[in-house]
C-alpha cells in the first residue's frame, strides 16, 4: 500500500509550478485514504537542489514572494500528511531539497557522494520560518543549530550520527529500505497512528498555518540584499557555464 511520491522534473530544482504540483499529488493520496508515502527522486544523482535559482536569478520581490508561499505551502502538507511518510535520499538534499526530506517521519540516506545540508545562510538568506518550526519539532535545538548555521553538507555517515537521517544503506538498497521502514510504521492501525501524529505534531502543525508575513518580509529583504543577489548570480553563472 506504500505509494511513491517521484521527483521527476529533471534535477528537480523546485520551482511554484513543480511545488504545486508536489502539493497537489499529496492531496490527492489524502483523498485516496492517506497511504503510506515514499518520497524518492529519479534522478541518480540528486535528491532535490532546493530553488531553482536559474529561475530566480531574474525575478521580482513578487515572483520570489510567490516561491516562497508555494515552499511554506510544500513543508506544510508534507510534514502534516496523516500517515506515514518516508524520504529514500539516494542523492544530494541540499536546502529546500534537505527540507522536503526532514518533513519526512523515516529518512534513509545512501553512503558515498550524496550530502545533505542547509546552504541558505551561505547564499545569504535565512531558513523560511514555517520551515525553522517543522524543524524544531525533528530535531532538538543544538542539532537544528547545527544544521542551519553550519552550512555544509554531510554524509549519511555523519547525518546518522546527528539524527538527520534514521538509516543508511548503499544506493541500490535506498529505496527498498525505506519501503521495510516505511512498512513497518505503516504497519501500526491508520486511525491510531494519524491521531498519534496528530497529537505529538498537531501544535506544530497550527503554528505552521499561521501568515508569517513579518517573517517572509524579512526572507525577501535579505534575498534582494546587493550581497545575495551578486551571490545568485554567481551560483546561475556556474550552473549555466
């Protein structure tokens, strides 16, 4: 009963499109009952890069405003999915993409050359604040600080031993894995587990569906700082080159 929810759009670079549509496949599986979710990439590389700042490099306060809700909206119905939700990282998670994975209540990770990280504050930004809630809830609050303010990316080795990630496994076994993990949390009653979930993160989950718009007001000014954006440009020249 395990569905696989695919990243499929090419490096999966997350754009308000590709979000929503993200979106729109969770709550169409709500619809459906709420199975179990698998979320995995196919590309063999990467998981998810976060934003696509090709995308950005370009865009007004309002486009950027208008990612920036689609991503609030994203973490929102990931991490407050009823039933049990799985991340098979079988390639680098990098900010956004590092995001999407944590909402996840079983995260498996692949050894070797995948990392995961937050790379915001280097690009000069901060963590969305809906983000840095879901967050607070995974993690307890020295690790969240490792990981927002490090800024570098780690290996399922060292991921597992801060608690990023809960197993990890060669590439070719990443998303079987995480299915006999998924499986054996899905295992439990639906009904029990949905109202467990819903206890232990339902005060999270309120706080995530309040506006932030002081917050995401300050995300902006930074993301349009001189610095940030002469960095955005800097990061596009390459990808692009």
């Amino acid at each position: 009963g395990i569905q696989h929810l695919v990243l499929n759009d090419g490096s999966n670079a997350l754009g308000p499109e590709f979000m929503a549509a993200i979106s729109a496949a969770l709550a169409e599986l709500r619809g459906a009952g709420c199975p179990p979710v698998l979320l995995r990439s196919s590309h063999r590389m990467v998981f998810c890069p976060g934003w696509d700042l090709k995308r950005l490099a370009d865009a007004d306060r309002a486009d950027v405003a208008e990612t920036l809700s689609a991503f609030n909206r994203l973490i929102f119905d990931l991490f407050s999915y009823p039933a049990p939700t799985g991340a098979a990282i079988g390639g680098h998670a990098v900010a956004g993409g590092c995001l999407l994975a944590m909402c996840c209540d079983v995260r498996v990770m692949a050894t070797g050359r995948p990392r995961i990280g937050l790379s915001e504050l280097n690009l000069g930004v901060p963590v969305p604040a809906t983000s840095l809630l879901m967050l607070r809830q995974r993690l307890a609050p020295n690790l969240v600080e490792e990981l927002v303010v490090g800024g570098d990316g780690r290996n399922a080795e060292r991921a597992r031993a801060l608690g990023f990630v809960h197993r990890m496994t060669e590439l070719k076994l990443v998303v079987s894995k995480t299915e006999r993990q998924l499986a054996r949390v899905g295992s439990k009653p639906a009904g029990a587990f949905a109202a467990t979930k819903r206890f232990l993160l339902g005060e999270t989950w309120k706080r995530m569906a309040v506006p932030r718009t002081e917050d995401d007001e300050a995300f902006l000014d930074c993301w349009f700082s001189p610095p940030t954006q002469t960095r955005i440009a800097s990061i596009v020249a390459r990808l692009k080159g």
